[in-house]
C-alpha cells in the first residue's frame, strides 16, 4: 500500500497528563485515562510521494505553515526509520474539531496520522505499537487509537507507555463551547514551563498519579458519583497548577468559569454532572446517558453544546477491523 487514509476522533482525558518525564520519548510523568469521543472526527490520508524531496503537508484544504508541516516531517521520519525507508509523503488532513483550542484536535489528528502513515510504509503495527507511535506525535493521541475508554500507562520506557482500554460504566461527555479565541499556549510548552516554575507541580504529579489508581478502582465499580468527583477535581488542579506557573498561563475564562459554576448548581439541584477542562477554554460535562439531554440544555445559554458518546478509536479505511479487533 502507498496509499492510506485513516478516521480518528478526539479524546477527552478524565484523568489529565500533564508533564513528560522524557520530552523526545513522550513519557508522561503519570499516567492518565480518557474517552474517545464520537464526535470531531480528523481524517487523514497519507500518500508515499518517491519523486519529492520533501514532505507535503496539507491541513483542512491549505497547505499547512512551515512549523506544522516540520512536525509532521519529524512524526514521519520516526514512522520511516521504522519501514527502513526514505521516501517522502503528502499527508493530507481535516479537522472537524477546531485546531488548537482545547478541543483535542492533536490527539486525533496523530492518532490518524500513525494509523495512516505506518499502513503507507507498509508497517504492520497492533494496538499497543500503534499507541506507541501515536504518543510520539502528541502524548493524548495515544489514547485516541483506543475504542471508549482507554487507561495510557505512564510506563518506565518507549515499551510500556502505551493505552489500553478500561471498562467504564456508560457516559456521556456534553461539549460546551464557549465562545473564546484561539489559544495563545500550546500544550507542549505550558507543560514544560509548568514542572520548570510551579512550586505545586511536584504535588500535581503525586496526586495525580493517586487520582489515576482512585479512577481505575471507580470506573471497575461502575461508581459514576466518584468517577464525577475525581474527574472535576483533577480538571481544577490541572489548571490550578497552570496558573501557579511563573509567568501564569490561564486557560480558562470567564465563560468557561461560568459553565463550572453552572455544573455545580445542575448538582445542587439534583442532575449528576461534573466538568472539566483541556488546554483551553472549552469545558466538557460528564454526566450519565439518562441526563445528557437535560444537562445539554441547562448549558445551551452558555455556549454550543454537542452531546458526546465513547467513540471508536483509530480505523484504517478499507478495513473493516480496528487494528485492537483483529489483533494484528
Ligand atoms: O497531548 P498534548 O500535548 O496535546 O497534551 C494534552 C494535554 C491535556 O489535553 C490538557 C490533558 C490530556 O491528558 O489530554
């Protein structure tokens, strides 16, 4: 195959990564554990190109900026080095989710790219490899090639940082988007300047890494009150240890702070939900199936809401399996 093209769609961690032990490799300092969304789906073809010189990047119709299409280059080159291979592609990618505001749209984008690129060079990767891979892209992608929910072990190396999926009970994520602009800080950046000048990032890292046990046991007892509780609290120290950062980086706004507190009272008056945040300033509401349509509507005022549930992982088009399915 020389051809390839792959859906992935985003992820949205209930436990947070939030800091690499090793910023080449991609291990993270905990681990963490999400739901695939499905929603938002990125679809990404990759085309092997022998007489170019260099790789094409071309995201959403555009070709993309000279930073965005040197990531792909490095995410490519590592897929190469794997296939023993030197030829150059065009990758070509849509978003349904917008770029870079917190809404995951790195997640799945390579999470589609590893999928799509390792069946171009003609790599035969399973579920866990082409976790690995994808991590190395963008550490939350290696979650979105996992169906549902997906636990992505910290690991010591490259060889055991990887996600696997958990059983859950069934969820739904309702997707608020406020009304904001693009985000300033990427990621990647805010989670280095984070561990290098926040006096609370050691605490974050501890506690999370305990948030992460708490979760596993809660989501085995299909305890959804608990799985509630920690996912909001951990949201909250994840931007509370961003903002302890010298200088500062505030992701949420006051539109986003608006939906936490509308989340609260829902509570109060009875309706079970629990919200939480990414790197930006969109908020998404955890909530069981059965109160999905009231919590939707209750922060219709708030911004757009889009009611998510677990969503599949990453699939090659043409092929009917996941690469977890069919156990390659
Ligand atoms: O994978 P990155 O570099 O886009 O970082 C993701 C960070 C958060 O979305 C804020 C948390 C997470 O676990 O997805």
């Amino acid at each position: 195959m020389t051809i390839a093209t792959a859906h992935a769609r985003p992820n949205i961690a209930l436990i947070k990564y939030w800091g690499k032990r090793d910023e080449v490799l991609m291990l993270p300092q905990t681990g963490s554990l999400s739901m695939t969304l499905d929603i938002l789906p990125t679809t990404t073809t990759v085309e092997l190109t022998p007489a170019h010189e260099a790789d094409t990047f071309i995201l959403g119709g555009t070709t993309a900026s000279q930073v965005e299409t040197e990531r792909v280059t490095r995410f490519l080159d590592l897929v190469r080095e794997l296939a023993g291979s030197t030829t150059r592609a065009t990758v070509r990618s849509r978003n349904e989710a917008p770029t870079a505001a917190g809404m995951a749209s790195s997640a799945a984008g390579f999470a589609a790219l590893a999928a799509a690129a390792s069946a171009a060079y003609g790599l035969e990767l399973d579920s866990r490899a082409l976790s690995r891979l994808a991590r190395r892209g963008s550490g939350s992608a290696a979650r979105s090639v996992i169906d549902g929910f997906a636990v992505w072990h910290a690991g010591v190396d490259d060889e055991t940082s990887f996600a696997e999926a958990v059983e859950a009970p069934p969820m739904r994520l309702v997707s608020v988007a406020v009304n904001a602009p693009r985000k300033k800080v990427s990621s990647r950046d805010a989670m280095r300047h984070t561990a290098l000048t926040s006096p609370f990032h050691s605490a974050w890292v501890d506690s999370t890494a305990r948030d992460l046990e708490e979760m596993q046991a809660a989501c085995r007892a299909q305890d959804f009150t608990r799985i509630g509780e920690l996912t909001e609290s951990n949201a909250l120290r994840m931007h509370a240890v961003t903002q302890s950062a010298q200088p500062a980086i505030r992701y949420l706004l006051p539109e986003s702070i608006a939906v936490f507190n509308a989340v609260q009272e829902l509570r109060e008056g009875g309706l079970e939900a629990y919200a939480t945040a990414d790197a930006g300033p969109h908020v998404f509401v955890l909530t069981q199936p059965e109160d999905a349509s009231a919590v939707s509507d209750a922060l219709a005022s708030l911004g757009e809401v889009r009611i998510a549930g677990p969503g599949l992982g990453v699939r090659i088009e043409g092929q009917g399996m996941s690469t977890q399915e069919s156990g390659r």
